[in-house]
C-alpha cells in the first residue's frame, strides 16, 4: 500500500487525536455520573428514615469508583489507537512484518 502524494504529512507524537481524547474525558464523565446514580440508588434502596449521609457517600464512592474504571478503559482505548495507528504507519512506509 502506497501513500499518495497528496497525503499532508503529520508530525510523529504518542498522543492519540484530540477528538480521541475529548471522547475519552466525555466517556470517564458519563461513567462517573452513572455511577453516582447507581451508588446513590443503591443505599436509597436500603436505607429509611433520614438517610442524607449514606445517600451522599454511596453517590460519591459509586461516582469515583466508576470513574477511575472508566478512565482505565479509556487509557487503554487510546493506548490501542496509537499503536494501531502506529502499525499502519509501518506498513504504508514498508516496514511491516512477513
């Protein structure tokens, strides 16, 4: 496969694309929230009376606890794109493996 003349040239950098990484931070974001809902939910189920406190933690460890999970799969997500891309950029300039 050759690359075509036109083709603009981009620097080398480990860093995955903005849009990739503007995807991931959305993604760890959405994680979070869902978590918090889910934490939240959780004690609301077990709990009665007032329940203010419980509530708060289970939303908080729910919110953080999912979004370190989140962010550990969009670290490798972005890991994965690089060296795919990485791959690609070998067998364009005729490096790759037989």
């Amino acid at each position: 496969m050759t690359v075509p003349e036109s083709a603009p040239e981009r620097p080398l950098s480990a860093l995955p694309s903005p849009l990739a990484r503007a995807v991931a931070f959305a993604g760890v974001l959405v994680g979070g929230l869902a978590g918090g809902f889910i934490g939240y939910a959780l004690v609301d189920i077990q709990c009665s009376g007032d329940c203010a406190v419980p509530k708060g933690w289970g939303l908080l460890t729910g919110a953080v606890v999912a979004a370190l999970g989140m962010a550990v799969v969009a670290v490798l997500g972005l890991r994965a794109m690089g060296e795919w891309r990485e791959v690609l950029d070998r067998e364009s300039a005729g490096h790759a493996p037989r």
